[in-house]
C-alpha cells in the first residue's frame, strides 16, 4: 500500500470512527462543551491549525472541553448537526445553504468564512478532454451529491450545453468521496475529477493529471467562499460567551495561518500523520496552501450564487427558497443593546 492508499484508507477509517460517535453521542447541549466538525484536507486549515496550536483550546479556556469529530463529506456533517450530535462545524457552502433550508426553523447559520478557493478541474493524462466541449461521453467524478463541488461541475456542465446522465445525457458523473475518486484516477475509471485540495495538487503532481482550469477562475475576482464555519443555531442562542470565544480564535488562527504559510504547512502535516497514518509529501501541501485563500470573509454573494445553482439543479426543493437569515448576527448583544 502506497502512501496515498494509505491516507485514503485512514480518512475513511477515521471518518467511520468519527460518525459512530456522532450516532452515540448525548443530544444534550452541555455549557461546557463544544462539538466541532472538519475535514482532513488543507481547505479546513483553520480548525486544524487553531487546534493544533492549541488556540481554540486558549481562546476557550479550560474549563470548555472540544470535542473534534473529522468527516470527509459536507451532507454527513449537514446530517451530524441534524442529529445534534454536533455543535459547529467547518463545510462548503453548498451543504451549508442545503442545512439551513432543510433544518427544522432554519437552525444552521454561517459563523464565518474560513477559505476562499482551493478547488480544481483536473483532467486524467490518458483522457482527450482539452476544453469543455470535449466532455461528451466522459466519466467525470466530484464529491457526495450536493455538495459544493458537485454543484460546480453540475452548473459547468449545464452552462456548456450538457445534460447529465442519469437525465438522459451524455457526461456521467460519479458522486464519490474523495478518497475513492483517487482510486479511479490511478485505475483511468474516469477521465477528470473536480476536487477540492489537496487532493488536485496531488492528482496532478503524483499521478500526471493536468489542471484544466482552478474553480476560482471562473468566480468574480477570483473569489467564492469554499469552507464557511456554520453552527447550529439553537446552540449558538444558548451560548453566546462560547461561540464569541470560537469566533475569536477562529479569527486569531486566519491570522496566524496567513503569518506563517511554511509552519502551517509542517503543523498539516504532521497532524494528518497522526491522525491518518501517513503524511503527504511537503512540496505537495506547500502547494496545495498556495491554491487556497484563508480568510473570515464568507464571500456572501458567492453563497447566493450557490443557492441559485443548486436550486436550479432541483437540490433545494420545489418551493422556492429564501436565505433570510442565514448569516448569524455576530454583534455582541451587549452592543446589540445599545444600538
């Protein structure tokens, strides 16, 4: 086993672990405890930094107890938060718009933003594909349905004149964790993917795929909220000391992160060993970092065009929807008061 398999089967084991005890865990909201959610990938740099470097744990205080829970799939932790068997969580927008419309009263909200970024269209060496109008008949994989690069690739397709399969047309897309969207890509079972990092750097590095094009490129600016940190927002009214804490190291960890580029990417590094088994080679998370802005600014335009894209894809339902609402109020309510 190489050590991409090997991570790859960590993640799923570690994700397995994760949500096994998302199932078992109390749904009772204790005050001296916060259950937060995140990915193993360098997008949700944020969290695993600032607990790494034991600022959330500072920011917090001891007497709060942080309970991290690692998932590789935004409608997992979309489910989690569902359960109340999380608290807060860091996922894409596309779940996180899906949580809100979906949740019981609306109860997810977007905290902050935590990356801009950090996903790609990579083509397979042996496949022909040199622009959009090459997909006709390709195998093209993204994360779970839903989420946030689903809802890119699908909206791709269709602004190039391309029905999906499964709707009768000519580009199948295969909806599969990340982890396993690596095994096609060394077995040629697909001809492109798109995926967040780091898993196109090493598509490309490793296993001689060519980027196509960075997901950014096609966003004003070059810019569009990949990772939001979102809470549930029955949790949030009942601790609101916890969350402005949470907030405040989030934003002393963007900082540090964007201080310290070369430290981040050995901290990454070293806690996927742990927590995998296995660390990805330097030069690749060095690059992948580099593909990725880490930032607080949820990017809210870029939230209302995911909505309208995955509404259009029939992900929101038949009714129509609304994101009044969405954006938690970060004001402390003592200023709220005085307003």
């Amino acid at each position: 086993m190489n050590f991409r398999s090997a991570i790859a089967a960590g993640i799923i084991g570690v994700v397995a672990v994760s949500v096994a005890l998302a199932v078992f865990t109390s749904e009772q909201d204790d005050k001296d405890k916060i259950r937060l959610a995140f990915f193993p990938n360098v997008g949700h740099a944020v969290p695993i930094i600032g607990l790494e470097r034991d600022i959330f744990y500072e920011k917090l205080g001891s007497e709060i107890t942080v309970e991290k829970k690692i998932f590789d799939s935004g409608p997992q932790v979309i489910e989690s938060l569902f359960a109340r068997s999380i608290d807060v969580a860091y996922v894409g927008p596309g779940p996180a718009v899906n949580g809100f419309l979906k949740s019981e009263n609306h109860n997810i909200v977007i905290l902050s933003g935590a990356a801009s970024g950090g996903a790609s269209f990579v083509v397979h060496p042996d496949s022909d594909i040199q622009s959009a109008v090459d997909f006709s008949g390709k195998r093209i994989a993204a994360p779970q349905i839903a989420n946030t690069q689903d809802v890119s690739l699908r909206h791709y397709l269709s602004e190039h004149g391309f029905t999906t399969a499964e709707k009768g047309g000519s580009v199948v897309v295969l909806n599969i964790a990340n982890p396993e969207i690596y095994v096609l890509f060394t077995k040629s079972d697909i001809d492109a993917a798109w995926v967040p990092e780091p898993w196109a750097t090493i598509f490309v590095n490793e296993l001689g795929g060519k980027r196509l094009f960075y997901e950014e490129e096609l966003w004003p600016e070059n810019r569009f909220a990949s990772v939001l940190l979102v809470a549930r927002a029955d949790y949030v009214e009942s601790n609101p000391e916890i969350i402005q804490k949470l907030l405040q190291a989030h934003q002393d960890t963007i900082q540090w992160i964007n201080s310290n580029p070369e430290q981040t990417g050995t901290i990454f590094n070293e806690f996927v060993k742990r927590e995998l088994g296995k660390a990805f080679p330097d030069y690749i998370i060095s690059e992948a970092l580099t593909n990725i802005e880490i930032t607080s600014d949820p990017i809210p335009d870029s939230i209302h065009t995911f909505a309208e894209r995955a509404d259009s894809l029939g992900y929101l339902g038949r009714d129509g929807y609304s994101l009044e609402g969405i954006f938690y109020d970060t004001t402390p309510n003592e200023q709220k008061k005085e307003v």
